[in-house]
C-alpha cells in the first residue's frame, strides 16, 4: 500500500462540501477537518504510485474549492495495526 | 472517537527511533515518515478530550528527539470506513 | 467545558462589525480586538466537541468579513478562577 | 480593565510548569495549553497600562522555559458578559 | 502619553498621499516613510487607551490605500527628552 | 536631520538594560519597548548619513543582549510639529 | 553545460498541461511533477549562460499558468556519470 | 524508476565534501550545488519506494553535515529523453 | 554618493521591460534580471538622501509591473575600485 | 562578465570585518553594508562561472563570521554604463 497526507487550504465556504466529496473518492481512507494552520488533511491509501499520481495530480486538482495543497507522501507507515489488511478489505474497488 | 494528527520535526538522527516509540503509544494508531516539510506524522485516535491532552501535553513531550511538534486536532472525520469499529476493536486498552 | 481561541484576519473595514456579530453568538464568551499580526481574537467557551465543531465549521464561516482564521483548541485550562461556573452561571443557553 | 493575550513558545519539558506558574501570577487570569503553533496563551486582565507593563516587562520575563512570547493587547473587548465586575470581584489582589 | 508605532504596507501608488493624510490626523505626531519590509511608520502619541483604539480601530481604518497594519504599542518609553511635554505643548488639540 | 527606526529582537532577560542603555546614546532619541513582533523599538535622528552609519554600523553593535536588528531608514518624514527644532535644541551634542 | 533548477508554482488545473509544455522546450531536459511545496522542477541542461537567460528571462516567462518560478543556477554538478555526454548526444539541437 | 529531489541546506564549510559524498552514493544520479535559498538539491533514481526510503530515511541521515533536508517525490516525469534507459543502462547496482 | 540596493520582484511578463525602463533613468547605475528569490535588483547611485528619496519614493512608484519593492540603503560602501569616480564621471546628469 | 550578488548575514560583531575582507578578495568589486533585511551585499564581477563557483563555493565560505549567505546570479545585466570596460580596466587580476 502506498500511503499519503494532503494538507488542504480551502474556500472558507467550501470547507465541508470538499471534505465530503473528498471522504467518497476512491484511494481516500479518511478526511479531517481540523483547527489550526490547514483546513482538512485527507489520508490516501493506494495500491500504487500510479494510482497515487493519478488521485493527486488529476482527481484532486479537479475539486472546486481548494485553494492550495501540500502531499506528504510516506516513506514508511509505523503501526501496531494491521493496516493493510483493514483498508484493503473494504477498499476493493479502491484506486 | 476523539482525532487529531501530529505534525512533528524529529532530530536527523532519531526520526526512526521517535517513529517507533510513538508507535507503540496507545492512543497513537499509526506514524508516517514522510517526504516533505515535516518528518513525522502521527495520527491519534483516543476516547475523549482528557486522553489526548494526557498524550500530547505530557506523554509525547518525555519522547527525546522531537524538536517541534504541532497539533491538528479533528473537528469533524468524514470516510466511508466506520474507523471507530476499526480502530476500537483493536484498541480497547487504548488511552 | 471545551475551551479554543480563534486569530482572525477580518477585511480592515469590517474589523468592529465583525466582533461585534461574534460577541453575540452563543459559544462565543469574549471577543478581543487586538493590536500586532492579528486583528481579532474570540474566546469559545462551550459544553462538548459536537458544539465546538458547529461553530467553528458551521457558523463562523458564515460571517462576512473574515480572511483567515486559525483556531487554537485547548488541551488543558489553568486559572485560580473557577471559570466553568462564571461562565456556566451566566450561559446556560450556550451551545 | 486593561486586556491582553500573551502567545507563548515553551521548552517542551516545561509546558505544565510554566502554565501553572503563569496562573498563580496576579493580573493572569487564565492560561490555556494549547494545540497549534503556540504551546500556552494567557489572558490578562490588570487595571492599568502600568500593571500590563511590569507583568509583561518584568515579572513574565523572569519565568524560566519560556522561548518566545508575543503581546497582543486588546484595544477593545466585545462580550455579552460584565467581565470587569466577573473578573474583579474574584481579583481584588490583583495587579 | 500612551505611544504607539504603526507598521504600514500601503498600495505603491498611494504611498506619499497616505502619508500626508496620516500626519494631519490628531493622535499622529510623525509619519516616516522608510526603506526596508515596510512602506510607512506612524508614530502615534495620545492621551489614553480609549483615544489609541480610537484612533486604530476607526479612523486608521477609513484611509484608502492602506493594504495591511501592524500596531506595536508601547510598554514604555525610555528618553533623555521630556517626550510628554514636547509634544503635548503643541499637541492641546490631540486625540 | 536623517531619521531611521531600528526594530530590535532582545535577549529576554535584557530588555530593560538594553532599551535603557541605547536611550543614552547620542543619536538615539526614544527607545521604545513594545507588544507584538519585536521587542524595542529605537528612534535615531542625527544630523547626517555618516552619523547614522557610525551609530548602526559600530556604536549598536557593541550593545549586548541584541539578538536581531533591522534598520528602517527614512526617506521623508511627515509631521505638523518643527521635529528638527524639538530635537536639535535639546540635542546639539548629538552624533 | 550551464546546469540549473527551476522550481514552479503553477494554476492547480494547469500542472499537467504546463508539464508537457515545458518538457518539449529545447534546453529543458525533464520535469517532475511532485509532491510537497512546489508544484513542478525543471531540470535545465543548455549550452552557455546565454542560452540560460533566453530560456528563463523570455520562453519560460511566456508559458501561461505559471504563477511564480525561483530559478536555482548550479555553480557544480556532482556525478558519477557523464552527464554532458548522455544529454549532449540526445540534444544536438538544443538551446 | 522513482525519482526524487532532495533540497538540502548544509554547514558552509561542508558543501562540497557533502556534495561529492552523495554522488558516491547508489540511487542518487547526480547533485547540483545551487545559488539561492538551498545549498545542494540531489537527484534521486532508484528502482522502488523501498529504495528511496532506505535511501532518503536511513543512508542520507547518517552524512555528516546536512542541516536541513526536504524531499520532493515525483508523481510523474515528463522529458523528449527515455531517462529509464539513460540512467539504468549506467546504474545496474543501483539502489 | 549614496548607494541603494532596490530588490525587486515583478510581474512575470514585463521582467525584461521593467529592467530596460529602470536602467535608462538617472540615478540608477544599472539593473540586474537575477534567478533566485527576487526579480531584478537595481543599483543606485546618486548625489544625496533628497535625490535617493525622490527617485524610490516617486519616480520608482510610478513604473508599471513592479508588484513589490524593497530598498536597502547602504551605510558604508567598500570596494578597491574608486566608485565615486567611476560613476560621477560618466554621470554628471544623475540624481 | 559573469555578475551575481550575495546577500549575506554576518555575526554582529563581525560585519565591518567581513566587508573589508571581502572587498579586497578578486572577483569582489564592492560590498555594501545596508539596512533592512541582510548586512551585506557583495557584487560579483569575474570572467566565467568557474571563476564564480570557485568564489562562491570555496573562497566565500572560508570566510569566518558569515551566518547564512544567498547568491543571486545575474541572467543579464541592463545599464548604461559600460560596466565591463569600467570594471575589466581596473580588474585584470580578477578571477
């Protein structure tokens, strides 16, 4: 699995229709709407780079609303869980 | 579930060592190296207010190699994913 | 209670009206009009998460005039004041 | 009542102790830690400029941890609450 | 005296005009406009607080062309010059 | 005259000493210690460019305690009040 | 060969298409699309500084979606291969 | 092939002992030492993102010398040149 | 003679005309067009402050592109090479 | 004539010292202590980029007291001087 985060600036007035359209794209396990510096930080789970370069610089760029976006890609995933196995069984069709 | 994501900047020398260690944090579900203007991303999920703010104000201060730290509490997880059961059922000693 | 402090960067002529239209929105105890890098700051002082992220994400959003707001959420409150009955007493009808 | 917020930057083993310290200072009513880009935020409330400028000038800078602090006095205060009688039945000692 | 500096980014082609709008104002005993990170400085000597929000939160805030402020308000003054009673003489009118 | 505002970042525990310090220099005719970004702000007036090099350049950098400084040199400066009369009176041994 | 490294922020609905724009400009030998804080890079590998300069300062310049680009001249290259062999080869016609 | 770019900011007197280190390195094709805001930017072509991880969070951490460090991972490459071959033919050890 | 540095980033398509525009008024010694953080900087040479200040704070103001502008005037100028002949020879007419 | 400035930070008990040891390096035909945001700026006159890199990478940076420096190389410069004739006459020994 390949993993990323994308830091989301967003139209104050958008914020939670993005979050929603973004939480029902394939690729996209979860979506935050959080205090701070950002707006949302939407977690991918991918099979592949390509798939990953296809939700980035293509689906994503097409959402109305954003205003900027940062991906941190993973190098690496640190976890007690089994997290491969848990997003993956509900994520067949996933991108 | 209370959410909230760590965005951390680790001493060049310890980022695996920190990942590791925050890892195996109850309350910490998984930790990301990342590419990018941070090194680290953890992402907690927690039963209420009062155990994050245990695991952020006291916990996560005593891990040695963190340099700065900030954190993106969650007002609201959107995802298709019921992440509560996910994360609860492998969880129940969670902070 | 759930405390925050949101800094906002409200448009120059519309700094007054704005605090004013916050002061009177029920979650909302103080708003400072302040002098340095921001131009307001509102206290938010409410029972749960649920009403924290409502207005937050719902409500302010919808006042006109602000251009950027970052909000701090607190983990903890220290004060020689009991400050849950002060506010409690006189914001019963608080979200 | 003279107003101000004070957004401080704290070595990260002294975040509680500073908070607490800052607490127990006449003229600091409250002091939230807090998740984002500052670590504390104290809110005073002192009778007049001179009180602000001996806690400020003085008394904060001798409190051992603290990084970096950032004034932000109130021109104005807009709230629905008497914070003045509120906060000076219960201060009468204070700076 | 309450003192104040004002740190001004002004849009180019209104940089002079602004400045001599901004010295004419009671309240504002000098304006410079500098080289360096910031367009204009306004030196600001008034009576009390009232006058100083006064003069910030209102009037400042009705000059066209002023594209951001930052004020920096004075703890205190250190001078060999008796500041009050050179400017005051000339200044009976003043905010 | 020439004029020039030099905007100061200070060792915590040095502020007073230096603003005291600097209001003696010739050249120098308020220092101002001040809420927000920085921490003093020194006014110079002077009668020429060599003055206010020797002052910046030579002078203010044996002071202790200067973390940062950031000369503003004036272009012009706008006033209803005769500055030159105020200062160069009560200043004639100025630099 | 003149070596440099331009890094771009580009319109989110025009990335892709000002990728392969550029990729096809003589003297431009690849770009990446990437994730973090810029959008695309530019490798540059052209003949002489003049070559350079027609590049950035005029054909770069015309490329519409391009919102800000920071040019990074390389003073060396480091490599264990023959760069110049491998681009000159394929790149007769080159700027 | 995964490509990468890494902006590195590296101790003055270091650079060049720094730069010729990482061209020695498996995985990095070749490091530019560039005028402006970073010091050296690396690039990165190895086989698979197990590779660019072990490079970027494991080898790259342990050279002596690097301050500061950001990775720009590369969701597509655009160039008239087949790089995969150019690069591979000469790189067979590669990471 | 005094000096100025004016740094100066303008916009994308009249970087070139900019540099021509500023280069032929008197007063500035020449115009770089430079890769990195800023655009172009000019260098000015002229008489005295009322010259310096008449030029950035006028005649500057009114060429059309610039988007931002910062001068540095300069203290003291070191060089082996006699500047001041240099220039005034060739530039009887300057500012 | 290959032209690049550098804009330099210089401990601030160093800043004349740096300047007139860089003022009588080859290659370095002036240096200009300013106010504002850097302390230095060194112009860079010299025949071929080897001679750059050579100043820039290997010279500059044996230079004691220079905290951070940034090199901004010229593309082209626009004056109406003929600054190589004025400055090659009186620099033959130039890098």
């Amino acid at each position: 699995m390949v993993n990323a985060l994308v830091m989301l600036t967003v139209a104050r007035d958008k914020v939670n229709a993005v979050a929603e359209q973004l939480a029902e794209m394939p690729g996209i396990s979860e979506v935050y709407s959080v205090a701070g510096r950002y707006d949302l930080v939407a977690i991918i789970r991918v099979r592949d780079n390509d798939s990953l370069a296809e939700l980035v610089t293509n689906r994503l760029r097409q959402v109305e609303g954003i205003l900027n976006s940062e991906t941190l890609i993973a190098f690496r995933v640190h976890s007690r869980h089994d997290l491969e196995a848990m997003f993956t069984i509900g994520t067949e069709e996933e991108g």
